[in-house]
C-alpha cells in the first residue's frame, strides 16, 4: 500500500454527480436502473418493522400528533430521551405528509437516500484513487445487497450511513483545498451533526476527523506553519458546528427531563428505569456472536432464557454452570432481573473476570469485532440467525449462504485492495475510521452485524481498486 500525500491542484469543490454523470451517462443510467430495481426488491418482498422500528414509530407520532417527544403507554404519553431526534423527526415529516404509520413512504424514500450514497461513495473513491475507480464504486455500491437491504427496515441506518460517508467525503475534499476550504468544513461539522442526531456512534466521526486533523497539523508544522494553522482552523469549525447542532437537544432534555444528556443513555433506558449492570456485565464475559444477543441479552426483560443456548465459553467449572443455571431458572420465574437478581449476576461477572481478564478485555472484543465484519448480513432477513447449523427451509437457507459469501468477498477484495492500492491524500482518515469504529464495537454487549455498515462505503472503495487499472490508482 502506497498513500500519495501531494495535494491536488483542485481549487474548490466541484459536485461529482454533474462531472462524471456528463460523460458517462449511459454507465450510471443503467447502474442506477439496478439500484433501484434491487432496493425496490428488498422494499415489496423484505419490508421490516423491528422493534427499534416501533419505539422510533411511537415518537414520532407523538411528536407530530402531540407535540411531545415521547413514548406512549396506559398513563399516558411520557418524555424521553432514550432515541436521538434525527429519525424520529424524518419519520415525522414522512408520517406528516403520506399518513401514520406509512412505512412504505419512508422505505422509498430511503432507496433515493440510498443511491445519494452510492454517488458519495464513487465520489470518495474519486479522490482517493482515481477517476476510474468511482465507476466501479458506484456500481459496487448500487448491487450491494448490506446497504439495499436496510433501505427497507424503519432504522436509522440508511440516514447514518449517507451522512457518514457526506461528512468523510467533504472532509477530503477539504483537506486536499485546505486553503479554500471553509465552507466545505462548515457543511462537513453540520453533516457530523446530523449523524451524531441519528446514532450516538456518529460522534466517533467527529473523533476521527479531530485525530486525523490534529496529526496533519504536526506533519504541516514543520514545513508550513501557514497550513498548520488552517487545519488547527478547520478542526475547531468542525467541531465547533457539529457540537453545536446537539444544543437543542441538550437544552430540551435539561429542561423538560432536568438532566444533562447531550446524546442518548449508554444502555438506551429513560431516567427513573432500572438497568442490570451486573446481568449485562455477565453477559460480556462470553458473548461473541450474534446468535446470542437475539437468544439472551434481548430476551431480557420479558422472555424466557434457554440455557442449552449458552455456549460452552459461559462456564468455567461445572460449579459456574451450576450457578449460572440457577440464576436463569431464577431470572426465567419472575422474567425481569431484580436488583438482587443482578447482584448475583455481577459476582458471577467479577468471577469470570478475575478468572481470564485476557479473555474479558482481549480475546472476546476481537471476537465479538470479528462476527460483526464477517457473519452473513441477513440479521433482518426472513433467516435463521444459528446460519452454521443449516437447519432452516432450502430458500432461506440459500439466502442465508449467499449472504455470507457475498460479505466475505467483499472483504477479502477489500483487503487485497489495500494491498495493491496507491492512495491520495484523505485516506489514512477513511482507515482510521474504520479502525476506531471496530475498536469502539469490540466493547460493545450487542455485536450486530449492522453497526459495521457505516464502514463498508470504505470496503467498496477499497474492492473497487481491486478493479482499477494499476495506471489509474497511481494518478496523483
């Protein structure tokens, strides 16, 4: 791998849709015509109304019919902040103008927000190796089955997805024009903006973009203090304007919930409600895949917990699995973990930690980080989630499979991409990136495949080099 750091003699920003499209009209007509046929067969055959999908739904109809960003229950509608605005407030205008509850609307709505993001990600691709490679970027990213799939699911995905890659690819194209660049840092802090309003993880954008500027100020400050003070320059507008679009969401919950929450609670819960630390912790202590996190961790509160599907790695001793087969007869007789329920759990948890840190802090985050990139993407597919077992009817069998080989040589492009590729400058942010984000998942309790989505627009830039002519991935 080779990273051409020169700048480009770009003076300003100019759209990539009006350049490209101009000259190869037929390629995106036909591309795009794909797109939208293979978004539009996730819409009418997979639609997906999840349960994240109705907690987003209730807000948003209490919000517009209302005026009260809350939820709804037998004592009425309560505030909360356990959701950030962002899609709450697009399901909102959708729910607005073509009904409650119109799913469909907000599906198709998201394929064009979709292919908005095909077009960013071709132009990514354009100037961080070629011109050449954006076509087939923009082709990668229109027969992607990860990020068609969740044009139809009522989730935040598709919106974060399109302004993670708006705020990298503005980010780029300020970087390499970084003299002229203010305007294109004020659009990039308001896109940071509008991803941290959707997923509280959009403020590890915000994170990579500071890293990423503080170390192009120290390379800049040796050899031209004029640039160093612009990138310092354009790192506090960036995050001056991104911060700034959470104040009215600060303000709101300091007022109408008299606490300060910036963002969303850690484990998404409302003020006055009870979270089992000690159960969760537990659960981190052998979670891996995501087979589990479906069977156990949200099972509860509410269903009963199958111990046959705890895998071997939950139990040190034949006395730990013991005690831990009693603590969910216990948790499945009243189907809610108490408070000395969750103590129980968090001596249990002290245990196994004190047992193998290795395993708690190490082992098990490169696990969990590795299902999420590799297991078949089929998680809001009509497929059975336990995929090694083979045991589901042939079609969805056959889905699941192709699922995950498509996935898988995805990533093995991509990784042969990085190797063979000759970079321009702007690109060590697209990885670390992506780095941060898989370290960020490694501590999570919940490894879902979706939450590495927001990093394949980077895979398909790097496969796309796989596909590029060696002469163009070494244009400057």
């Amino acid at each position: 791998m080779c990273i051409q750091n020169r700048p480009t003699t770009e003076s300003w920003y100019i759209p990539f849709v009006r350049e490209i499209l101009r000259k190869n009209s037929s390629f995106f007509f036909a591309s795009t015509l794909a797109a939208i046929g293979l978004r539009l067969l996730f819409v009418f055959r997979f639609p997906a109304i999840t349960s994240d999908s109705l907690v987003y739904g209730d807000i948003a109809k209490n919000w517009l019919l209302h005026g009260i960003y809350g939820l709804g229950g037998g004592t009425g509608i309560t505030p909360t902040c356990i959701r950030l605005p962002g899609y709450p407030a697009f399901l909102a205008v959708v729910f607005a103008i073509f009904g409650v509850e119109h799913y469909r609307a907000v599906f198709l709505l998201q394929v064009l927000v979709d292919l908005g993001t095909c077009f960013l990600i071709a132009d990514l691709a354009r100037r961080v190796v070629s011109d050449q490679s954006a076509k087939i970027a923009f082709l990668l990213a229109a027969l992607c089955p990860f990020l068609a799939n969740y044009t139809a699911a009522a989730l935040s995905e598709t919106w974060e997805i399109f302004f993670t890659v708006l705020a990298l690819d503005l980010a780029i194209a300020a970087v390499r024009t970084l003299e002229k660049s203010m305007v294109l840092w004020l659009a990039c802090g308001f896109a940071v903006g509008a991803a941290m309003l959707l997923r509280p993880d959009g403020g590890l954008l915000l994170i990579a973009i500071e890293i990423y500027l503080v170390v192009l100020a120290a390379r800049e400050l040796a050899a031209n203090r004029f640039r160093a003070i612009h990138v310092i320059k354009s790192g506090v507008i960036v995050g001056v304007v991104s911060l700034s679009c959470l104040v009215p969401w600060t303000l709101r919950n300091l007022h109408t919930l008299h606490q300060f929450q910036p963002l969303a609670p850690r484990y998404a819960n409302d003020q006055q409600a009870f979270v089992p630390i000690g159960f969760i912790r537990w659960v981190k202590t052998w979670i891996a895949d995501y087979a589990s996190v479906e069977e156990v961790y949200w099972a509860v509160p509410g269903d009963p917990i199958d111990a046959n599907n705890l895998p071997n790695r939950a139990f040190d001793s034949a006395e730990q699995r013991e005690t831990t087969s009693q603590l969910i007869d216990d948790y499945n007789h009243v189907l809610h973990v108490t408070p000395a329920l969750d103590g129980r759990f968090a001596e249990l948890a002290a245990d196994r930690v004190h047992y193998s840190r290795l395993r708690y802090y190490v082992t098990l985050p490169l696990l969990r980080i590795t299902d999420m990139w590799l297991r078949p993407r089929a998680e809001i597919l009509p497929c059975n989630t336990r995929w090694w077992e083979f045991d589901e009817d042939p079609q969805w069998l056959a889905l699941n499979v192709a699922m995950g080989v498509v996935n898988i040589l995805y990533i093995l492009a991509a990784l042969a991409g990085l190797v063979r590729g000759r970079f321009q400058l702007g690109f060590g942010l697209l990885l670390l990136f992506v780095f941060l984000r898989s370290a960020f998942l490694g501590t999570l309790e919940n490894p879902e495949p979706r939450y590495t989505l927001e990093c394949y627009p980077i895979v398909i830039v790097l496969v796309a080099v796989l596909f590029t002519r060696e002469s163009s991935t070494a244009q400057s």
